[in-house]
C-alpha cells in the first residue's frame, strides 16, 4: 500500500489535511467513499479521490485525459455514455469554477466589510467630535448650558434621591455602584 511516508509522524501530520478537506461531509459518506476506495485500490486515498468519490455517488472521479480523448471523437461515433461522460465532466469543472468565486467572493466581502467597519468607527468618531465643538460653540453663544460631569449627575441624583425620601441604604448602593464613596 502506497501511504505518504513510512513512519507515524508521515501518517498523522495528514489527518489535519482530511479533516479540513472532509468537514463538510458526513460520516456515513466519507466511510463510503473509503471502503468503495479500498475495494477498488492498493493505494492509500489522496483527499481528491476521497471527495470525487463522495461528490459522484461513488463513481470514479472524471479525468481530464478521457474527456479529451473523447471529445476528439467525432460526434457521430461518440457512444450515449461519451456525451454523459463530457457533460458530467463539464459539469464538474463549472462547479468547481463557481466554487472558487464563491471563495474569492466571500474573502472580498471580508475585506470590504472590514474596511467598512473602520470608515464607520472613524465617522463615529468624528460625529462626536462635530458634536463637542457644536456643544462649546452653542454654549459660547449662550443657546445650551455646559454638559455636567458625571461627578455632577451622580450629586444631582443623590440629591433628587433624598428629596424623594428614598432609604439611605438605596442612596449608599447607588453610588457603591457608581463606585463613589458615601
């Protein structure tokens, strides 16, 4: 049986490679697909034989080479399973083509949302800035009041609370958790 190296590190560094290139399948196809590959070679099965096997219902994989060869016939002497032979290989090779760009499409998407959530972060930013020098103008000219600290709001609500007639133990819990001292 041909493996990829003779000793055990050869062996289990190629688990990690089946894994990533199995994962999508499940379980009872992949033992399919390596008992039909058992039945039917010596070798020990690449990720490639494994996933044509579970991809075309445990028919061999398509080569390049028979579809070429037969699509150097001519079209008169191509037999029934020639012309499925060539649309199945046809087939094939589309799908893979659209897997690839479905692949290029997902990582171009990636990038472009990555770079759209730092536009965003910085147009927030700058909508806050925009919004601190339209706050001090407006108070220069009179039109707001300055923004209390939060010092000053945690005072106005202690304030507000005692007027109230809230329990001191509320009062001293609130400012615990705003993480002022009594």
């Amino acid at each position: 049986m041909k493996t990829y190296g003779k000793e055990p590190e050869s062996l289990e560094s190629i688990l990690p490679l089946f894994q990533s290139a199995l994962a999508d399948y499940p379980i009872d196809r992949i033992m399919l697909a390596l008992d039909i590959h058992a039945s039917r070679s010596q070798e020990f099965p690449t990720r490639f034989d494994i996933v044509s096997l579970i991809k075309r219902n445990g028919k061999p994989p398509l080569s390049q080479v028979m579809y070429i060869a037969i699509s150097r016939k001519d079209g008169e002497d191509r037999t029934a399973s020639d012309w499925q032979y060539m649309r199945d290989y046809e087939d094939e090779q589309q799908e893979e083509s659209s897997e690839f760009s479905d692949a290029r499409a997902s990582e171009a998407n990636t990038t472009e949302n990555s770079r759209l959530r730092k536009e965003v972060w910085s147009l927030r930013e700058e909508v806050k800035r925009l919004g601190d020098l339209l706050h001090e103008e407006r108070k220069r000219n009179g039109l707001e009041r300055p923004k209390p600290s939060l010092q000053e709001k945690i005072s106005a609500t202690v304030e507000a609370m005692r007027k109230a007639g809230a329990p001191e133990v509320d009062i001293e819990a609130f400012m615990k958790s705003e993480g002022v001292a009594a």
